[in-house]
C-alpha cells in the first residue's frame, strides 16, 4: 500500500463523472485527463468527509479526493 500522506494536494476540476460518482475526467495543470480505471474507492473522516479515489490514467496514477461537504476536489500524483 503506497502512503502519500506528506505530499501536497493540489486543486483539480472534474470534467466528467462516470455514474455521478465516479471521477471519468479531470483537468490538471491545464490539461485534461482521462480516466482509465479506478483502481480503488475509500472514505476519510477529517474535518469533513471525503470520498477518495485512486485512478488509472494512460498519464500515470492519481488519487482524487472529494470534499463532500463544498464539493471541491484535489489530487495528489502517485506515479508515471
């Protein structure tokens, strides 16, 4: 299991939602990018709730994560 607990959450834009859930589509940088898989789905309790989201794109890994309670998102990049 990869802890990328240290690292900084940037601010990213979902484009598009498979299902109303799940992240099909975020823009990054200026850039799209296109889900391929979303390898894995948990819930955070911080402050407030969170969905969080690790995908699969052709660009490299990515965990998403939801504020619930305002409905931003941010990303943290895992790998390339």
């Amino acid at each position: 299991m990869m802890h990328y607990r240290n690292k900084p959450r940037e601010a990213v834009e979902i484009q598009e939602k498979r299902f109303g859930y799940f992240p099909k589509a975020f823009r990054w940088h200026g850039k799209r990018y296109d889900v391929q898989a979303v390898e894995r789905c948990w819930t955070a309790a911080r402050r407030s709730p969170h969905l969080c989201f690790r995908v699969r794109c052709s660009e490299g890994m990515f965990d998403l994560y939801q504020n619930v309670r305002d409905n931003t998102w941010q990303l943290v990049p895992l790998r390339a």
